[in-house]
C-alpha cells in the first residue's frame, strides 16, 4: 500500500509531490534527481552550521527536497501529529515503531548533542545513528538527510564509514535492532569494523551515491496508524514510556579516603572514575548535572551543567543534591555517586520505572540497608530537603526519608553497587 497520509493520493499523488507522480519507480527517481541536484549546496550547508540543531536537520531536507516536496523542511509533528509511523508488520521481527510525533524534536536534538560529543561518537557511531533514524523526522527523505547529518559529525569527529562494504540487508537489520533496543550496541558492532580515516567533503557525492540501503527507512513496507486508535495507544504506553530525567552525578565530597584526592577524577580502567558513570548515563539525558566543589575545569568536559554547594567547607551529599535539584530540567532526576563505576542502564531504569509506577522517590535497598547514591526523585522533593537541611539534618538518606520512598531490592552481593572509595578497593 502507498504511504499516504495526506489522504489524497488519487488527487495529488504521492505525497503531494509537484509532479503529482503516483508510480513508485517514478517518485523514486525525480526524488534522486532533487537530492543529486541540490547535494553540493548541502554539503557546504552542513560545513559552516557550529552547532549542528535540530533546526540544522529542517533546514537540510528543505534544501535537499523542496523542489519535489512542497513541504520539505518541515516535520512529522507540524504535518500529521495524529500519525504514528511503523515499519513492517507486527509479526516481522524487524517491525519497527519510529518516534511518537510529539517526541520528534527532543529525540533528534539529543542524538544531535550525542553526535557532537567526538570521543563519544567515535565509541556509538551506530548509537547516534539509530537515534537520528528513529526520530524518522519527515514523511519521506529521511535517509539521506540523516545520512549526511552523520557523515558530518562523522568528519568533525576525525573518521568516516566506508559505506561501499557495507551491505543493505545487514545494515537495516542492524539500524532495526538498534531502533528496538536502543544503547545495546547493534548497529555499534555493525559499523565499527568499518570506521576509516576521515574523508574530504569533496568525495561525498561519489561515496553517497554508492551507498545501499538509503530508502530503506522511507519506501519500503511503511504504514500509518492514527494516535486515536486504542491499539496504537496500547503499542505507544511501551515505547520511551519513561518521561525525560535529569541526571546528577555527586562529586563533591572531601575524599577523606582517598587521602584527599578527587575521588571522581581518579583514573579506573584507563579513565576518571566519574567518567565511567558518565559513558552509562550520557544516552539517557540531555541534562547531566555534576555537583563538584573543586576542579570545576576538569568536570565540565563530563556535564552540561556544573554546580557547587552554597556553603564552603564540603558540608555534605544532601547540600549536594539540593543544589543538583534547584538546576535540574527536568522532572525526574537520576542520582549517583562518581565512585559507583559499575552502574549500569538496567539498575538505572528499574529505578525508573518504579519511581514513575509509584509517582515518587526510589532508591535502591540492600540487605535492609537504604543506598540513597542509587536513587530517582522527583524534583518536588526539593522544598523538603531545603527544609530538612534548614532544620539541621545534615543526613541525606534521613532528609529523603521524610517522604514516602519506595525500594529496589538489590542482593548483597550485587556488584553495580560498588562504590570504589578507597586505593584498596580501586586495586582489587
């Protein structure tokens, strides 16, 4: 069945294109022609964009497509917010539910700060990439707008894909599994025994035009659902059915075990302790926060905000995190220890889910004891931990107690626990 959510594809064709073409092989090649066409100014387009935004990503496709598709430029959630898109059948393994309409926006723009963050990127090329395509922004040309969105991060970050080695089937495969379970390191495996030495601009055109798999997110076996159906509704309360969180990270502490060293800037493994967190957390926020006291300089290469406790003389976690709530932006907030490097997503997301079940703080117990470094709040918990602080409580697992907290039973011997706060430990 041709795509067709305009609803007037006898009328106006495929897409309301200006030619009012409805043969498939026809739309596919005026299609070709208007990107080939429009390549080279494209290309010059993403050369001088400093920051690549997600307005950059609108105004690549209207650039690119706009002499097919009078709306080019613009996306899924301005043409058919009522619309989910899918890929396949529900009984196709590699069925794909693209980004609900109204998460378009902050989808893309995530993986677009992912994607500028070059020591990541070289690490989840295949990462960045599932995020772009699963934001699917437009109703059609989404491939190759992506595609040159991430050859360019792909350049800025010194390394390219060698494309011609790549195979289609394999590599939609790959960006399905990556689509359906995002942060597992599907399309990571696929493209990393591909990486080379960065290309010039120059040879873009070539190296595009050889590329397998291209429509692959566009032509092939798409439908359309309406939002009102209940049973898209049903299929939707699963997908990224965890609202936005902040992630605050605490690495204020005196490191009176450490012999006074920055516990989060020690090195574990060939990197800072904090870092290790933060490789954990970076996919999962747009908003990390880190609470430091010192070596500010050092931190910031970790977070999008930094803050410090109001009073001098490192009085505390709980100061700590009453300063990390007052900047959050979301409603949600994550908390961790610099020093946990064993955290992982699934710990992360099991608090989660029951702090936003029980719409409430969770924090994570082990053999009967709290483990407040392990936790998730809601940032209205603030103006009780401001007025436990007030009061004099200098316990942050006391201050949190103060209103119901629902707990995440973990064995004593789970080792994501580890808070690795002495040289012994760091040794063993």
């Amino acid at each position: 069945m041709m795509f067709d959510p305009f609803y007037d594809f006898e009328s106006a064709g495929y897409l309301r294109n200006v030619f009012k073409l409805k043969d498939a092989a026809q739309v596919k090649r005026m299609e070709h022609l208007a990107f080939e066409a429009s390549l080279e100014d494209a290309i010059a387009l993403l050369s001088t964009c400093q920051p690549i935004t997600y307005q950059t990503l609108l105004a690549l496709h209207h650039l690119l497509f706009s002499d097919f598709y009078p709306w080019a430029g613009k996306d899924r959630t301005e043409l058919v917010p009522r619309l989910a898109v899918f890929k396949g059948t529900e009984n196709d393994p590699r069925h794909t539910a693209f980004c609900p309409p109204d998460q378009i926006q902050h989808w893309a723009a995530h993986a677009l700060k992912l994607g500028q963050d070059q020591q990541w990127l070289r690490q989840h090329p295949g990462e960045v990439l599932g995020l772009l395509a699963d934001a699917q922004p437009f109703l059609d040309g989404n491939g190759r707008t992506i595609l040159m969105v991430f050859m360019e991060l792909c350049h800025r970050a010194g390394f390219a894909i060698d494309w011609s080695r790549t195979s289609k089937d394999d590599y939609l495969a790959a960006l399905s599994a990556e689509i359906n379970q995002p942060s597992k390191g599907h399309l990571d495996r696929y493209l990393q025994p591909f990486l080379v030495d960065v290309s010039h601009r120059t040879q873009w055109p070539e190296l595009i035009g050889a590329i397998q798999g291209l429509d692959g997110l566009d032509k092939e076996n798409i439908r359309y659902e309406s939002l009102d159906d209940p049973e898209v509704q049903q299929l939707y309360r699963g997908y990224r059915s965890l609202p936005a969180c902040s992630m605050l990270i605490l690495a204020g502490g005196r490191g009176q075990r450490m012999g006074g060293r920055d516990k989060g800037l020690i090195e574990w493994q060939g990197a800072p302790l904090v870092a290790h967190v933060q490789r954990v957390v970076r996919p999962l926020s747009d908003d990390l926060v880190i609470s430091c006291n010192r070596n500010q300089d050092a931190y910031r290469a970790y977070a999008d905000q930094l803050v410090g406790d109001a009073e001098a003389d490192y009085p505390g976690p709980l100061a700590g995190v009453i300063a990390g709530l007052k900047v959050a932006r979301q409603e949600w907030v994550v908390l961790l220890a610099c020093d946990a490097p064993l955290v992982d997503r699934g710990l992360i997301d099991d608090l989660r889910r029951l702090a936003v079940a029980n719409d409430g703080a969770a924090m994570v117990r082990q053999g009967g004891y709290w483990q407040p470094m392990f936790s998730v709040l809601p940032r209205r918990v603030l103006p009780v931990l401001e007025q436990a602080w007030a009061s004099g409580e200098r316990s942050l697992q006391k201050a949190l107690l103060r209103e119901p907290v629902h707990g995440l039973e973990c064995a004593e011997g789970d080792r994501r626990l580890s808070n690795f706060n002495s040289p012994e430990l760091l040794q063993g």
